[in-house]
C-alpha cells in the first residue's frame, strides 16, 4: 500500500487493530494505537506497522499524542471506546458506576487539548441514548469541529455481516460526511468463508491454527445437526429444546442455535461467536461453530492476519474478544476514503489538498 505522507492517524483503543488495518489499506499512516489489553500488541503490532502501547487512555496526555503525531500536515485521532456500557445486555446494570462510561470524556479530553484536524470514532448504535454521547458531541462542536454522524449498515459496505455502527466524522476544516454505500449487493458468508477447508468440530486446519473450531458436547452435536440455515430451535425435535426454551419467558430468544444462511451477509457477531449456542453462530453445512478465523473473515480481517505468534497457543475466549470487538476493517477501509475525499487527497498523491492551510487553520483543505 502507499500512504500519503502528509496524513498522520492515532487510534486510541485500537484493540487488534481493524480500524488501523482499514485506514493503512487506503493510504493513511496510522503510527501508534494505544490499549489495555496486552493480547492485542501482537495482532496490532505484527499487521500494522506500528507501535503499540499499552496505556490507559485516561493516563494519556495531549504531550504525548502531540510527540506522536510529530510535523504532520494532517493529524487524525481515532478511537472505538470499549462499547460494553452501552450494550443491550449492560443496560440491565448500574453501568454509569463503570469507568468505561469516562472513557468518551477522556477521548473528548486529548481533542480539546491536541486539536488534531480530524476525529473518528466508531461504537454501537445504543450510545446515541446517552448523555455522554450527547456531552461528546458538544464538544467538538464548541471548539469548532464540524460534526457528521449516523448508523451505518456494515453490509451496504461490503462487509458480509449484518452489523450496524455508530460512526462519527468531524473536521476543522469542513464538512465531512461517511462516503455513501459502494457494495451493489451485499456480500455472502459464501462470498467470504465459502472457500475455507472443512474442519470438525474441535478440529483445525493444520496449516493455519486459527482456523480452529471449539468443541460441541454431544447434545450440541444432535442439536446442530438438527438445524437448517436460517432456521431457529423451534425447529428441533422436542427432546433437544433447552428447558429454558421450553417456558414462556423463553419463547422468545429464536436467536441462539441456529446455523447461518451461505447467501446472506452473517448476523453480528459477539465476542462469544465461536460458540453454537451463544447466537446464530453455527456453520451453514458443517456440524460446528464457527472457526476463529471465519469470525476474523467475516469481520473484513485479510485471511493471514496474524493474532498470535507462530507456536503460541489459540485461546478462545481471548481471540473471541478481540475479534468480536474490533473494528470491522471493512468500515476502517471506508472512514479512510471518506477522509481522504474530505482533504482532496487519495493513496497516490496530495491530490488537490491546499498547500496553503496548515494544521489550526479553519479553511477547508479542499480546492
């Protein structure tokens, strides 16, 4: 890939780098990412190119992310703050408690202080109904940022997931919109897994550990090979039906055991996909879940990402979490183009970016 050298990008919760991976594959230099979590170093530092720091975001000052941006003509801060407190799930608790919900405040906190020209941020859909969404947003628009922001359908994309995201865009220089969908039909689980080498369950691919897939208890196995695509439990035989099913109160969850459908876009995927009966998560024809890396897949990952080092041991539960809470690379490839489309610039050259406006200058980059 080429980057264009007057852009610089910093991702703050970067995880195992999909927001990096999509803006590096359209041009832009991402040079550091910042995370607690230690399993994401390898991932991020080993696909990327760059540095990795495991820091608490609130532990990070504007001097530090202003050494890290260094000349650049054109600096942009991006971030996915952990998306927990504002699950579904989340909801039922005392979350406002949690010191992830401070998380948005310190990332408003390093754009007042720095300034970069641009800010990203992408989370789930439910942020927007609550206050410090809201508080966010007013931030960058009293120190002058022009604010774009929406639900956006991953699948319209190309990504082959039915995920939808909470993105946000703002400029110094601007207004800035998310480019408009590009995919002329949406992108299959066959489109994207079809061509993988079958495996068992509790089996993997000798030649890519990652494509490993977790184990089912026999009762899962009879249950599995009693699903079709797109099908529920309520398909099942009586005797496999879960008691917890069998109740009133649990009529109503269709979404758990089921196998995905080959010709359409795969439901969003959790951190727990590689399990059969945590979602719609289990293989169209293979008696099995998902594999680690057919979730990678269908989350845009390219099919050698790396996310642990030759030899190292593949833990589910870990890889299932950095994968589940990426950033799809899909959606990273487009927030790129749509800055880029922004500045006038593209992966081959400054394009017709004003050589006159500096970083601090209000007046559009634009000719």
């Amino acid at each position: 890939m080429k980057l264009v050298s007057d852009i610089t990008c910093i991702d703050l919760f970067c995880g195992a780098g999909g927001l990096t991976h999509g803006l590096r594959r359209e041009g832009i230099d991402v040079v550091a990412g910042f995370d607690v979590d230690e399993a994401c170093r390898h991932p991020y530092s080993a696909n990327n190119d760059a540095n990795f720091f495991r820091e608490d975001v609130a532990r990070v000052t504007s001097g530090r992310i202003d050494g890290l941006f260094g000349d650049a003509r054109v600096r942009v801060l991006a971030g996915c703050a952990p998306c927990q407190p504002f699950s579904t799930y989340s909801r039922r608790y005392d979350t406002l408690t949690s010191p992830r919900w401070g998380l948005l405040y310190q990332f408003a906190r390093l754009v007042k202080q720095s300034r970069p020209d641009l800010v990203t941020m992408e989370n789930v859909p439910l942020v927007t109904r609550h206050e410090v969404f809201d508080d966010f947003i007013r931030a960058l628009e009293r120190i002058g940022y022009h604010v774009w922001s929406d639900v956006v359908d991953c699948s319209e994309h190309g990504l082959p997931q039915k995920r939808r995201r909470m993105v946000i865009l703002a400029s110094l220089h601007g207004p800035i919109e998310l480019a408009s969908p590009s995919a002329r039909r949406p992108k299959t689980v066959r489109d994207a897994i079809g061509d993988l080498r079958p495996i068992t369950q509790g089996g993997s691919f000798r030649a890519d550990p990652m494509h490993t897939a977790a184990s089912l208890s026999e009762l899962n196995l009879e249950r599995i090979r009693a699903s079709t695509p797109g099908g529920t439990w309520r398909d099942w035989p009586e005797h496999l039906i879960a008691a917890c099913h069998r109740r009133k109160t649990g009529k109503t969850y269709p979404s758990v055991y089921g196998r995905m459908s080959w010709d359409e876009p795969s439901p969003a995927l959790t951190t727990q996909f590689f399990g059969f009966g945590n979602g719609r998560f289990g293989h169209p024809e293979q008696d099995r879940a998902l594999s680690l890396r057919e979730g990678a897949i269908l989350q845009g990952f390219p099919k050698t990402y790396s996310f642990v080092p030759d030899d190292a041991p593949i833990e589910f539960r870990t890889m299932g979490r950095m994968i589940g809470n990426a950033v799809p690379v899909t959606l990273g490839r487009v927030i790129g183009r749509s800055i880029l489309a922004h500045l006038g610039m593209s992966a081959g050259g400054a394009g017709k970016k004003k050589r006159g406006a500096s970083r601090g200058d209000h007046r559009s980059l634009v000719a």
